[in-house]
C-alpha cells in the first residue's frame, strides 16, 4: 500500500525526513535546522500600493502573509516546537492517515478517491500533529525560551553537536543535574570546535536566541 500511487507521494516525504534525523543522530544538523525568524509585524500606516502603482502588492499585502503563515505555525506548536519536529510528525500522521484511509475506503485505487482521501489525511494530520507536539511545548520553553531568564552567559558549557561554528551548532549546559540545549555560534570566522569541546557563554542576541561562545582553553 505505501507504494500504491495514491499513497506513494507521502511515501516519497519520507525519504528526507529520514535523512535529516540520521543526520542528526550523527550531529551533522541540530534541531533549529529551517527555523526561521517569525517577524509578523505589520505597519498600519505602510502604502498599499506596490512600486508599479495601484493594484500591485505591497507591503501590507507581506504583513498579512506573515500574519497568516504565523497563525498556521502556531496552530501545530510550530512556534514553540522545532519546525523539523513538527514538519516529521506531520509527514509521518499524514502518511499513515492516507495509507489507512486507502485500504480501507479505495481498494480499487481509484485516482479521484485517492486525492479525497489525501486531502483528508492532510486535515487530519494537521490535527493529530497538533495533538502530539501540544505536550512537547513546556519541554521546547525550557530549553529554548526560557533559558534567558537563567544566568546562562558566563557559564561554561560543551559542544553538543559534531561541529560547532559560526553559523551553526548547539551547546549543552549542566545545571542542577538539568542540561540545558542552547542554540550557540562562534564569532565570525572563528576556527569550528568539535563535538565535546569546551565553550564558555559569553553574549546573546534575544532578538535570534541565539547564544555566542568561545573556546573555553583559548578564551
């Protein structure tokens, strides 16, 4: 059934959501792989019109874009979760939702019933996915969120993922038998650090959330 062609196309979404966590228990990316900066502010008073004149878009049509696109990453948790988190489990739920779907209501492999069943196991991944990642939030706010309210910069801490540079890369802090996973970068043209190395905090940007660090035996 997974290689039926009502369902093949959800089996297909399986093969890079395969690679990215064997890439990940490797250490090659880390969990903020495809985050994006979430800015969904729009200016009330920016012109409508876009640079050829009336009818064109501008840049309220943008706000209500990132307005919607926020909306819709918030209604899976995707906002509190990691995107690649959230972006397997409903691959995974809706892959599973077409699969069963198809056995049950298509044995014929009729193509018009496939793409009905399809476009419902897509909702109903959507509202599964919701369902599994809605406990995971507190667990992300810890590690990801709330760790600027802790004195995190001055800390010492290792490299968690294979390399650490600076453009990517995480750092684990011990604290009271709690490690905290921080999104870490090295400063601009700094040699990378593998994994295990030891770092010491010392900046962060709260509009990224993203910690600085430096070589702990350099620094």
């Amino acid at each position: 059934m997974a290689t039926s062609p009502q369902v093949l196309p959800f089996t297909l979404l399986l093969i890079p959501v395969g690679v990215y966590w064997l890439l990940a228990l490797v250490g090659t990316v880390d969990l903020d792989f495809l985050d994006i900066d979430l800015d969904t502010g729009t200016d009330n008073n920016a012109e409508v019109d876009g640079p050829g004149g009336p009818g064109e878009h501008g840049p309220s049509d943008h706000g209500a874009f990132m307005s919607g696109f926020h909306g819709a990453l918030r209604a899976v948790n995707a906002t509190d979760v990691p995107i690649m988190i959230v972006l397997s489990i409903l691959i995974v739920m809706t892959w599973g939702c077409a699969g069963i779907g198809n056995l049950l209501f298509n044995e014929a492999g009729s193509n018009f019933r496939g793409t009905m069943i399809g476009a419902g196991a897509f909702v109903a991944g959507l509202v599964l996915t919701r369902l599994v990642t809605e406990p995971l939030r507190p667990m992300f706010r810890a590690m990801k969120g709330d760790t600027k309210n802790r004195p995190v910069v001055g800390r010492s801490g290792k490299v968690r993922t294979a390399e650490l540079t600076d453009r990517s890369g995480q750092v684990e802090i011990e604290e009271k038998g709690e490690v905290l996973l921080l999104n870490a970068r090295l400063r601009d043209g700094a040699e990378p650090l593998a994994r295990g190395a030891e770092v010491i905090v010392y900046g962060y940007d709260q509009e990224t959330g993203i910690y600085y660090v430096k070589n702990l035996t350099t620094s």
